[in-house]
C-alpha cells in the first residue's frame, strides 16, 4: 500500500480595527488635525490557497453573528464576479481590480483562493466595515492602503489609520498626504465617557457630499477644530472636556447649518454629547458623571439600548 502524502493549505490571517472620531470630522478632509480612536472590534480577513488552479476566488463573508451574508464567487483574470451583479458585489469587485492595479502580481498565479472575513461588530453601526477590509486586503496584497481607499471608497483615510493602530493617534492631511502619529491619549475622566449607537445608520459618502457642497471655504473651521483637538489632548478635567466638545459641536453645527444631536434627541440630558462622524447618525460620545445604571436608564426611555464604557470599546496600548 503507497502512502498518499498530503500538505495542510497556505492559510493567511489579517486583521483591522474599527475606529471613532473624536474631533475633526468633516474637516479632517481638508486638513484639520483630528483625534480617533481605534476599537477593540474589529474585522478579520482570511486567506486560504486552494489545491485547484481554475482562477477562482470563493469569497465568503461572516457577519457579528458568525452567519454567512455573502458568498461570492469571482473571476480572478478580471476580478468580475461570477454569481452576483448586485451593488456589494460591484462594490468589492471594483476593490480587487484596484487592488491588482496597485499590484500587477496580487493573484495573478492562477491558483484559486478561498477568503473568509469575519466583522466583529454589526454592519449598519459605522465603525469601518469598509475600511477595515481594505485595510486587510492592503496587507494581504502588500500595497498602500491609503492608495486602496482613495481608488475606491475615498474619504481621508484616518479610518484605515486605526484599522492599524494599537491605540490613540492624532491624524493629518499634509499637503494631501497622511501624517499619523500615535498618541497616549488615556483622560484621568475616561470613566466618564460612554459611546452609544443611536440606531440611524448614515452614509459617509452622502455626508461628504453635503459637506463639499455646503461650505467652500473651510479655512477658519480647519484652524478652529485643530486647535480644539490640541487642547484635549492636554486636557485633565471633564468640565474643561466638556467645554471643549460643546465648542466643537457648535462650529461644526455653525459651518454645516445643522442642528447639533445635543439640541434635538439628547436636549434633556444632563451632560456633554457629541456627534462622531457624520452627523445624525450612528454613535455618540456622552459624559456622564452619574451612575452607569443612571445613563442607561436615561438611554433606554429613548429606545437606545447600546452603550459602551471607555474600556468596553476603546483599544489603548500605546505609549507615547
């Protein structure tokens, strides 16, 4: 009898964090200094190299639930998808033909691939399905995921920053380019911010487009909101943190003509609430110097019923 000698797959893992903006949303784009957050939830993305060679790429995607909402097959000559033409579809499929662009040789071996990813947080709450994917298929392809994100889904790339990070950074637009740089961000009052979703999940690239299309000159807000995000960073006291999300909110407000979340669902609440990201929409940082119990309470009488502490969500291993 012949033994038959068989080899275990190639498999890859690669893994992004979701991220929160703290300061600088809309004007992070134009070069204002922001400071995000990356979180401990994220997406994982595996690669798995199949022993047929039929130039195909079975794609698999896995939701919080650990359940299958995608599975699609695709072409990897042309990265067109073989099974589907619905718009997630298209959407990824644009992704892998750019993907390749930046790198002529990423699955050009003809051999077929199995991917599996896995999001750790639920799709509609904001906090970078997008942008953790192609934060790991950047690794995987070995290319830059800043160019990855501006050929495809654009926006200023602080998301996939995070998706990298082990914890705070201060994030820049120079001259086009983006700056990271890691910072210790751990407030001695970080016991006293909660992150809640509010439930209205909102498109980034609808809030952009407002954005653009409302305010052409955005030099004082740049200045401002930069100079806002310096000041936290220095900040030791919830009063003086307080006073300086309600300023930030109230430029942001001023230059968008929008109605801050603090004016309309949150107008009863006792303390600071902010916006992160775009507007009217999914998550919002809230102080709170009452109870925990308290604020839970208070969210639930407005059907939120999500609610993180600082160390339930937020990632922090840095130092400076």
């Amino acid at each position: 009898m012949k033994l038959r000698v068989t080899t275990q797959p190639e498999t890859q893992t690669f893994y992004g964090h979701g991220k929160l903006l703290i300061t600088g949303e809309y004007f992070v784009l134009d070069g204002a200094l922001a400071l995000a957050l990356p979180t401990r939830l994220g997406q994982s993305l595996r690669v798995t190299e199949l022993h047929s060679s039929e130039s195909i790429l079975y794609w698999v995607a896995l939701n919080s639930k650990k359940q299958a909402w995608l599975n699609l097959t695709f072409d990897t000559t042309t990265f067109s998808c073989i099974n589907s033409k619905d718009e997630v579809a298209q959407r990824l499929s644009t992704i892998l033909q750019q993907t390749r662009k930046l790198n002529p040789e990423f699955l050009a071996h003809h051999k077929d691939i199995a991917v599996e990813t896995h999001l750790e947080f639920p799709n509609e709450w904001g906090l970078g399905s997008s942008s953790t994917l192609i934060h790991c298929i950047s690794k995987w392809a070995g290319i830059d995921g800043y160019e990855l994100l501006k050929n495809t889904i654009g926006g200023s790339g602080y998301d996939v920053a995070c998706a990298d990070a082990k914890g705070a950074i201060i994030y820049q637009l120079e001259a086009g380019k983006p700056k990271t740089v890691a910072y210790n961000w751990l407030p001695p009052f970080k016991d006293k911010i909660y992150f809640a979703y509010t439930g209205n999940k909102q498109l980034s690239s609808e809030a952009i487009k407002y954005y653009k299309a409302h305010l052409n000159d955005k030099t004082e807000g740049v200045a401002s909101l930069s100079q806002i995000t310096e000041t936290i960073l220095k900040c030791t006291s919830i009063s003086e943190f307080e006073e300086l999300i309600r300023e930030h909110e109230n430029i942001i407000g001023a230059q968008l003509k929008q109605i801050k979340v603090g004016d309309t669902i949150f107008a009863d609440y006792w303390g600071t609430v902010k916006s992160l990201g775009a507007w009217g929409g999914d998550f919002v940082m809230m102080t709170n110097e009452k109870t925990e119990a308290e604020l839970k309470e208070y969210l639930k009488q407005k059907n939120i019923s999500i609610a993180f502490s600082w160390d339930e969500i937020i990632l922090n291993s840095n130092t400076n």
